[in-house]
C-alpha cells in the first residue's frame, strides 16, 4: 500500500497526491498522530487550521501547498475539502485533531475497482502471449489504442499517436478505444462517455476535441472551441453512451488489455514506442505494401506524460493500471 508520502517520493501518482491507492489484497486507513490533545472537539475553523497546518508543515513537500476550503463535521470525523497544486482532495480528521486519514473508503468502489483488477488479471496471460505475437500485416491496418482519459501516460499516448493518425489518414482504419475499467474517479467515466459519444456521433470534431483535451484538459472548453454540438452530445450521454463503451470495454477484455495504454495493430498487442516516429513506424509495418504516407518524418520526441505540450522521456513506457 502506497502513503501519501510513499507517492509523493515515487513520482508515479502525481496527479493522485493526496489519494491513497487502494491495491487488490487488503487496505487499512493510515492514522497520522497530530497532537496529544484528545480531548478537546475542535470547531470547524481550528480544524481547518489544524489540518492546514499539519499537511504544510509536515505531510506535504516544500515545493507543495494545501488549502483547507472547508471542514464539516459528520459524526465522529471531519470531512476535510482541501486544494493542492489546483487539485481538490477530501480528506477526513477526527473531530479532535488527534488522526488525520487520507482519504474515505468508499466501500462499494472499493469492491467494483477490486473486481476490475481481478478481470485485468485474468486477462494478464493472454495480453502477455499477444504481446509476443508478431502483429499481421493487412492491406489497411485496424489500429486501436486503449487509454483512460484522465490516466497520464494514456494522454502521453494520445498525444503521441495523433500526428501518425493524422499522417496516414484514411490509410488505415483507426480509432482512440477506452479499456474496462476506471481508476480516476467519477471525472474519468464522465470524460469517456463524452469522448465516446463524440467518437461515435461527431466523429469529424473528435480528432480536433481530443487534440485539444490532451492538451488543456478542459472538456467543455474543448467542446465549444471545436464547434461539437452540445445538445447532440448531452442527449447521447444520457441514452446511448454507455453501450457505445460496452462495446470498447468487450473489445478491451478480449484483447486481454491490463492497462492504459496499450496499442492494438490487427488484433494484436504492439509494444511501438510513444513518439509519433515511433507510432508511425509501428503501424506502417503492419502494411502489406506500406503507402508513401509512411515515409513522412515526424517527432522522434517523447510527449510528456499528463495533461500539456512539451516532451519528457520518464514515462515512457510507464501505465495506468499495469
């Protein structure tokens, strides 16, 4: 099990810096000693304070800031709402200042995440024979990358493939997937509905959409930016979304995906590199007779992981869910 501090020294869940993963296997609520004082119930305001103070001065890296935006009491704890680095987290203290949790266990997800990772394991051995495969050649290679919209590394991916999409054009039959499961909360399902409805629905905004998502990470900004039909998009994900991902999410546990991303070039695992070159040169040796698009030279440069433009080569063969 992972701490907050553990996280934070790994730099692999940064963008889940107050968030405690919760691992197939068993999970405890780790307990913080704040003060001797047990006795005393502390007001909403003190503990605001309180915990305001114990995770800047003490939980939290120098080069990090909390703010406490509220404290309600509920029952015995405090529910505690706080902003790091423009994230917002809930957090919980007892109602005496005395333990700080890092996070709540929602026992229902708790489950539903447990039984996501046993299917993501059963499909281990599988994924693992088909990244041993060699990917068939055809005359117009079925390429589907699978990510979840809020996982770093699968924006990385996103961002890595979509000149090589764009590049081959209609050469190939393409298509961004989602895998079978979530792991970023509630924003994440959200993120994939939309995602998949514009896919499906308004498929020539969807290039422009996640061009723009990978990016700024602003859906309804992207949205309006790129001219998508508001109405169309929010009738789809009240009605029709959720067996457009059926479909994604079948397709995901049949290819024995573990994690996002994870690069599928004629039905089988493709180990290519997260580069556009690399991308590029992947699928194109999927190709019977590989088309003169294949020869254009775009970036051998790693996208950064995570929302934003620029390159860094950590990561890069880093997952979410792996």
């Amino acid at each position: 099990m992972f701490s907050i501090k553990t996280a934070i020294k790994s730099g692999r869940l940064v963008m889940l810096i107050l968030v405690l993963t919760l691992l197939v296997g068993g999970c405890s609520v780790p307990l913080v000693k704040l003060s001797q004082d047990t006795k005393k119930i502390l007001t909403p305001q003190e503990a605001k304070t309180v915990a305001e103070k114990f995770l800047n001065d003490t939980l939290l890296p120098a080069s990090m800031k909390a703010t406490i935006n509220g404290a309600t009491l509920e029952g015995d704890v405090y529910n505690i709402n706080l902003t790091v680095n423009g994230q917002e987290y809930t957090s919980y203290m007892t109602k005496d200042g005395s333990k700080f949790f890092e996070t709540g266990m929602d026992m229902a997800k708790l489950a539903q995440d447990k039984a996501a990772q046993q299917a993501a394991q059963t499909g281990a051995v599988a994924g693992e024979q088909a990244q041993n495969t060699a990917v068939p050649k055809t005359d117009k290679p079925k390429v589907e990358l699978f990510v979840m919209t809020y996982c770093p590394y699968g924006l990385q991916a996103e961002k890595g493939i979509l000149p090589a999409l764009a590049a081959l054009g209609n050469k190939v039959d393409a298509k961004i997937r989602f895998v079978h499961y979530f792991m970023h909360g509630d924003q994440e399902e959200q993120e994939t509905y939309s995602q998949i409805c514009i896919r499906e629905e308004q498929a020539a905004k969807y290039s422009q959409y996640l061009n723009c998502f990978v990016i700024q990470g602003d859906s309804a900004k992207c949205v309006a930016q790129t001219g998508v039909n508001q109405a169309k998009l929010t009738s789809c994900v009240a009605g029709k979304a959720k067996g457009y991902y059926k479909t994604d999410s079948d397709l995901s546990n049949n290819y024995g995906v573990e994690g996002s991303p994870t690069l599928v070039i004629n039905g089988v695992q493709s180990s290519a590199g997260r580069d556009a070159a690399s991308y590029l040169a992947g699928i194109c040796e999927a190709f019977n007779n590989a088309p003169a698009e294949c020869s254009k030279k775009l970036s051998g440069a790693s996208p950064s992981a995570g929302f934003g433009a620029g390159t860094d080569s950590s990561g890069a063969a880093a997952g979410c869910g792996q």
